[in-house]
C-alpha cells in the first residue's frame, strides 16, 4: 500500500478509535459488532488495526446509526434508572 499522507493517517487513526471506543462503552465484541453492522469480523479487525483507509460509505452509515441507536438507549435507560 502506498504511504499515506499525515492527514490520512490522522483520519485512520480516529475512526480506529471511533470503534474501539464504542466497542468498550457498549460492550461489543468484534463478532457482535460484524452481526451487527452486516459485515465480516475480520472488516472491523481491519478498521480497528488501521490498515482500512477507506471503508464503505454504507458501512460507516450503518455504524453511526448503530453508534446513535445505542447511545439513546443508554440515555433513556439512565433517565429510566
């Protein structure tokens, strides 16, 4: 793979750590997070590990989705509490 530019590296630094972060605040593990998001384990392995510059438009789409859908959840269960 050719060498990114520092922006890139920026970029795919962030987004590995997008995932982490959800996948520890929500208790995800990579497998359910594949179920969950429709893809393999071995993509959101990639994302995490940076080695994926680019993921599918749809793929973030459905992340963010899942990412806001969870973080309701938690809210109305901590309004709920």
């Amino acid at each position: 793979m050719a060498s990114l530019s520092r922006e890139d590296q920026k970029m795919v630094a962030a987004r590995a750590a997008e995932f982490k972060k959800f996948r520890r605040d929500f208790l995800f593990s990579q497998q359910n997070l594949s179920e969950a998001l429709g893809c393999s384990r071995r993509t959101i392995m990639s994302i995490e590990s940076g080695q994926v510059v680019n993921p599918h438009a749809d793929l973030l789409r459905r992340f963010r989705n899942l990412r806001r859908a969870e973080e309701r959840a938690a809210l109305m269960a901590g309004e709920a509490a």
